[in-house]
C-alpha cells in the first residue's frame, strides 16, 4: 500500500511528505481515492439537492451542473504528435470536466489529445451515456403547466450540441427579448465551470505549463489534481485572489477558442423543446 502524508497550506500549494515516487502517488490517488472525490449522482435524492444548489446560486431550474473542456499543455510527444495540436497550433491534451455550483468536479475525463473536438469528448463519454440511460436520475418536473416535463441537463457553450439534457445559448444569443434573456442566463451560469478551472490551476500551476512527464503517466497527474482540488474545496480551502486572477487570466487568454462543428450546429428537436420550455419560464 502506498502510504501519503499530506498537508494543506492556507495559499492553497500541496506539500508531500511521500514514498514512493511522486507519479506513483498521483496514480494511487487518482485510481485509489479519485472514485470518492469526483462521481457524478446516483440517487435522486443527490440529483435533487445539486439542482437545487445550482438553481439557488444560477437561477436556472433543473441545472445538474456546467460541463466543458480545458486544454493542458504538453511537450510533443513521440507519437502522432499532430493528434495533439489544438486549434490555437499547440500541443495539449482536451479535459473534459462538469462541475456543480461548488466549484467541485463531478466527472473528470484526462485521455484525449488536444486535436479532439468538445462535442466528440462528450458524445463518447460514460457522462452522456449515463444521462440518455438514466444512469443518472433525470427527475423531470413540470415547471409550466401544459407543457413537457423538463428533465436534468448540463450547461455547454458554442462547441457543444444541443440535446434534451444538454443546452446551449441561442445562435447568436437568440432573436427576441426571450431568447437573449435565457441566453445571458444561460452564459452567466455557465461560468461556474470556468470559475471551477480557475481554482483548479489557481492551485496547481503546473496545469498552467507543460509538465515534464511522459504521456503514459500524465493523465494520472492531472486527474490526481482534480481530485485534490476536490478534497480542497470540500475541506474549506481558500485559495488566494492574486492566485486565482492569474489562474482566469490564463484560461482566457491561453485557451483555444470555442470552434462549431457540423455536430455541433445541429439542432436537435428534443433540445430545442426543452430550451423553450426553459425560455418561457425565465421570461414569466
């Protein structure tokens, strides 16, 4: 068994007292403790209690959480290196993360090269698998009457489709009064992600650069990070307010930008009901 003696320090920084090696630890905390620190819910009772703190703090009615992805810089690596290069022509990998109002992760994927697209991260991964099965409880509810219960979804931004359980803002933010009105809603809610990432590299600022480690371990590293941050937050952490301008500053500026694909500009009939059905409610 691994053996890890950790403190955490009011700045927010790590420090390890470990043995073995640091990659092994990482990897033990990421398989060993990972599982505990970052779910998504099961239940309907923990459904209800994240939608109900996501409305509380976004004022958006069956919000789940916000989910997006986040580039984290590598070195080239030796192998398809081009799979890696990612819309602003540097190499990373492509995070896929979803986060609750907490600024807490609730799924974390680290396996994709920095060439893949949002919308394929999501459309493969066990998160939108576990929303269409009912893996996770959709809980539907009737927020206007005569209209289609509305079940739990995830905010996206531009890259992402629209699905029943998945919205975006209206293209071009909406042509009426309503529409613009969910539409900065929406965008407004949907920071909670960004803000959930800037945390993230506030304290860890290796995610910040390109770590020297090899492909095969790096994964570990940088889900172990969400996990920390995870056990950070729940733990009343603070992280510092210069650390954490710095950490947004990089996001906005070193992250590539949001690019549509033909998936993406779909428009589903399912999620547009559910969109409407949102839209009249804010707007009454």
């Amino acid at each position: 068994m691994i053996s890890v003696n950790m403190s955490i320090v009011w700045h927010g920084d790590i420090t390890c007292d470990i043995s073995p090696p640091p990659l092994q630890v990482c990897r033990a905390v990421s398989v060993f403790l990972g599982p505990d620190y970052i779910r998504t819910p099961s239940s309907q009772q923990e459904v209800e209690d994240l939608v109900r703190g996501f409305s509380r703090a976004h004022g958006l009615p069956q919000c789940l959480g916000a989910v997006d992805c986040t580039h984290v810089a590598v070195k080239q690596p030796a192998l398809r290196p081009s799979d890696y290069i990612n819309a602003a022509g540097a190499h990373s990998l492509n995070v896929h993360a979803l986060c609750d109002y907490k600024s807490c992760f609730l799924d974390v994927v680290v396996r994709w090269p920095g060439g893949a697209h949002d919308a394929r991260i999501f459309a493969e991964s066990k998160l939108s698998a576990d929303l269409r099965d009912g893996t996770i409880p959709p809980c539907p509810r009737e927020l206007l009457q005569g209209e289609a219960p509305v079940p739990v979804y995830l905010l996206g931004d531009a890259a992402f489709p629209l699905r029943p359980r998945l919205m975006k803002e209206y293209p071009a933010g909406g042509e009426t009064p309503a529409e613009r009105r969910f539409s900065r809603t929406l965008c407004g809610a949907h920071t909670a992600i960004r803000t959930a990432l800037g945390r993230l590299k506030a304290r860890f600022g290796a995610l910040r650069r390109a770590m020297d480690i090899n492909m095969d371990a790096l994964p570990f590293v940088i889900h172990a990070c969400f996990v920390l941050h995870n056990y950070c937050e729940a733990s009343g952490e603070a992280v510092s307010e210069r650390s954490l301008d710095a950490a947004l500053r990089h996001e906005r500026d070193a992250q590539p930008p949001a690019s549509v694909s033909e998936e993406t500009a779909e428009q589903d009939a399912e999620g547009q009901a559910v969109r409407r059905v949102l839209t009249k409610f804010l707007d009454t």
